[in-house]
C-alpha cells in the first residue's frame, strides 16, 4: 500500500518538474534537481 502511494507521488513530482522545466526553464536550469526536493517539502 505504501509502496503504490510514493510511486504517485514520484510520478507526481516528476511531472510537477516537467511542467515547471516547461514554463520556467530558467528556474530548473538555475536549481536542477533540487527543485523536485522543494516540490517534495512545500507538499509535505
């Protein structure tokens, strides 16, 4: 059951990171990785 609710999650995150990579490119260039690690805080 936990291991279905964190792979939506992943699936979440890296969808919420291709979204942003396509409106703001110049935010995930600037942060990388690091903003699907703010995306996973800010939803905690």
């Amino acid at each position: 059951m936990q291991l279905d609710s964190d792979q939506e999650q992943s699936s979440f995150l890296y969808s919420f990171g291709q979204v942003t990579s396509f409106i703001r490119p110049d935010i995930c260039k600037a942060q990388g990785i690091d903003r699907q690690v703010e995306a996973k805080r800010l939803l905690s």
